[in-house]
C-alpha cells in the first residue's frame, strides 16, 4: 500500500470537494479522504500509483495549487528524469 498526502489550500469549499470527487472517484483502487479543517487530501493506493504530473494536472483542473506533504515513497514516480552532467 502506498499512501499519499496533499495540500491543497481551498479544496474545502463545496464546488472543489465535488470537482475533487469526481476525479478521484475513477482512479481504481484508490481510497481517500479529505481533511477539511487543513485542507489536505489523504490517499491510499493499493497497487501502482499514477504518475506525480496525471495529480499535477488534475489540481490544476480545479485550480488548487498542489503540495505534497512529506516524503515521497519511492515507487512514486516524477517522469523527471535527470542527466548527467559531464
């Protein structure tokens, strides 16, 4: 299981709680739950998670600015990818 933790500052207010539902509702085998005290987003994946950039894209489909909270697990993947410099 992989767990996540997001900030999203305003996710509280009931047309981002709806817009947020109805996108994490499709992710297969995902279960969170909303904070809404603290505007943060737990999530728990039981397989694979998607990659950091489908979340990036989302949030900025509800126009919440992201921050992960913590520490990355390192099955979690950035499509970033670094190179070396010689």
């Amino acid at each position: 299981m992989v767990e996540l933790e997001v900030y999203a500052a305003g996710v509280r207010a009931p047309d981002k709680m709806l817009g947020l539902a109805l996108e994490l509702d499709v992710i297969p085998r995902l279960r969170y739950k909303v904070d809404t005290d603290h505007d943060i987003i737990y999530m728990e994946f039981e397989d694979e998670v998607p990659r950091l950039s489908t979340f990036e894209v989302l949030f900025a489909k509800l126009e919440l600015d992201l921050k992960f909270v913590g520490r990355l697990p390192e099955n979690v993947s950035s499509c970033k990818k670094t190179q070396r410099i010689y």
